[in-house]
C-alpha cells in the first residue's frame, strides 16, 4: 500500500507506538490515587506537560491534554470567557471543529463573522481589520490550512491586531507543529495539536492556553486537567504527545518531504498538463492539493485505492459529509472545482519510488475518466 493521507492521519512510528504501550504497563495508577502508583502518574503527566511546553517554548502555558483536536477547538471556541464581548471571528478555510461551535455560538445569540480568503487562500485583513473591534471575544485561524498547506501570510499581523483590542487568539495548529517554523506559537494565547498528525496513536491531543485565560469546562464531573476536563487522565496520552512532538521538531525530514512534493509536482505537470495546484510552492512541505477538471474526487480516490493507493478527496472530516472541500469552494467559488479536488499528503516515511507508482497511476485513470 502507498499510503498517501499523511494530513488526515500520519502513518505510524512504531517506536511511539512501543513507549506509550510500556508506560501503559510501567505508569498505570490512576493519577489522583495518594499512593505511590498515584505518585508514578502525576509524574510523568508533569513531567510530559513540561517536555511539551519546553519544546514549543511556552513556559507561562498550560497543557490540557484531550481526546482529538476536534475537542481540543471546540474547549478553545465554546468554553472562553471573556465577558461581555459578544463577536467571534473565524476564516472561511477554518476546520468544521471551528466553524461548527461558532455556528453554535451564533445560535446561542453571539455575534459572528467569517473572513473570506482570496483565490491563495490568504485572508481578507481589510475584512479582519473590520470585523475585530473591543466586543470582539475571540479570533480563531489556522495558519497552515489542512487541506492546502497554506501559510497564512499575515498570520502575526492578524494577532498584532486582535491584541490591540483584547481578544483572544486562538490557532489550529494540526498542521503547523511539526511540519513549519514560521509560526510563532507564543504569540497566542491558545494554541490546539495532536499526536496522529505527528505518527502517534489517535484519540491524544491538547489545548495550550496561557495561565491567564479563563475557560469553562465542556466536560463536567472532576477538577482533572485544571478543573477544565472532567475524567481521569491518561499518563501515557501526556508521555507519547511529548515524544511525537520532539520527534516531530527534531526529524521531521522536512526538505526529504519538499523533495517528493517538488518530484510530484514536476511529474504531474508533464503527465497532467491540465491539473491544477491550489497548494504554493511555499507551503508546508507535506500537503498537495490538485484540482483534475472533468474528474470527481470520490471516484479518484476510490479508484486509486483500488490500485492500492491512499489519497483524500478533502480534510478526513470533510469527507464524512461529503459535498468536496468547503476550502476550495472558499478558494474558487467553485463547487464543481472542489467536487474534483484531492489532496496528497506525504511524510518522511515516502519514498520517490511511491511517487512515481502515484504520478503513473493518477495519470492513466484520470486519462480513462476524462475519455
């Protein structure tokens, strides 16, 4: 199998795998015990929590520790309190674990607004500049889009300004750790990753949030992780974040990865001269989205997996509700366009050989469907 759905979950780094199953065995009192297995657990959450703060260099944060960086954005958007500030801003290309608690919040009776993207997938700041105001109670972005590998050229001015005004800042960063170090993560004032886009196991992740903020809890019933998520916590969810995240800063082969991306591309457009590249050359590394004209993407998709090949027609979530990517509607206008828009995410595990099996494969059923 070509495993090429990096973004949606990277492929397993069996040696994470190894050492949260032997902290699992090694730490498994419950942490709030006082006994010494207690002890044991409280340790190594600390422990981890502080190997995690350390490596993002954000030593005034928190770390609440989560199931997903769904929940992780949904504890970010519905749990802030900030006053009476009643606006909450988000962009068009945002995660649906963004967009949706905002559509929630626009229920309960909060102001919102959505920030268009151009044809790159940059925000709209003249649209930024007017929405963010001193009612503003939060603004929330991914710098790096999942879908296309955007880097929001205007990340720091768009913090810049909301803190003029006192909102919060909150950034998805799924795609960001790990894979850019353009990204200032101590400029906001909550950040959200996981362990499954950094070869770790699923259902880890957090939210980061500076020891000033102040949150209401979604899940209720214990004082665990500062009082904001009920439930006991798991030792070995802290250790293997940390371990995925310093693996993640410390090899992540980012200019192998650049590498395969460029070989694609150069590939595609020899092979496919009328495909299409939503993702610039200065993306992140490891996500490439193309639109095939004439081409819906579940059947590109289900074809290639036929032939033993994983892509993704959208973000993971996205797929699930089918439509094409929300993203490249933002992008293009287009529903057509995202109907025939896949994305190829890749990781240091690639090889040039997988690339070429791809670029072959792509060429010769896309030929077939056009015809």
């Amino acid at each position: 199998m070509i495993y090429f759905d990096n973004a949606a979950s990277a492929s397993p780094d069996p040696a994470l795998f190894r050492a949260r199953l032997n902290s699992q065995i090694n730490v498994f009192g419950n942490p709030a015990g006082i006994h010494e297995a207690g002890d044991r657990a409280r340790q190594l959450i600390c422990r981890s929590k502080d190997a995690i703060l350390s490596a993002l260099n954000l030593p005034d944060s928190k770390v609440i520790m989560t199931s997903s960086a769904t929940e992780s954005n949904n504890l970010a958007m519905l749990g802030l309190r900030a006053g009476d500030r009643d606006l909450c801003v988000a962009l068009a290309t945002d995660h649906s674990s963004i967009l949706e608690p905002i559509e929630q919040l626009r229920r309960r009776g909060m102001r919102t607004r959505i920030i268009d993207v151009d044809r790159h997938g940059q925000l709209d700041f003249e649209q930024m500049e007017a929405a963010v105001g001193p009612r503003t109670r939060i603004v929330s972005f991914c710098p790096v889009n999942n879908e296309t590998g955007v880097i929001q050229k205007d990340w720091e001015k768009t913090v810049r300004l909301a803190h003029r005004h006192g909102c919060h800042v909150h950034g998805d960063m799924v795609q960001a750790v790990g894979h850019t170090s353009e990204i200032d993560f101590s400029l906001f004032d909550s950040i959200t990753f996981s362990a499954h886009k950094l070869h770790g196991p699923k259902g880890v992740a957090c939210l980061i949030i500076g020891r000033d903020a102040e949150f209401s809890p979604l899940l209720l019933g214990g004082e665990q992780e500062y009082g904001l998520r009920g439930g006991t916590e798991d030792p070995s969810a802290a250790y293997v974040l940390s371990l995925a995240l310093k693996k993640s800063l410390e090899d992540a082969r980012l200019d192998l990865v650049r590498g395969l991306r460029e070989r694609l591309v150069d590939r595609l457009k020899t092979s496919m001269p009328f495909i299409r590249f939503n993702s610039p050359a200065d993306g992140v590394p490891n996500i490439l989205s193309v639109t095939i004209p004439g081409c819906d993407s579940d059947t590109v998709v289900r074809t290639l997996s036929v032939h033993g090949i994983c892509v993704s027609g959208a973000s993971a979530c996205s797929n699930l509700s089918g439509g094409g990517s929300h993203v490249i509607r933002a992008m293009t206008g287009s529903a057509e366009t995202a109907r025939s828009t896949a994305r190829i995410s890749l990781s240091k595990f690639n090889t040039a050989e997988e690339c070429d099996i791809f670029t072959d494969t792509l060429s010769r059923i896309t030929a077939s469907m056009r015809n």
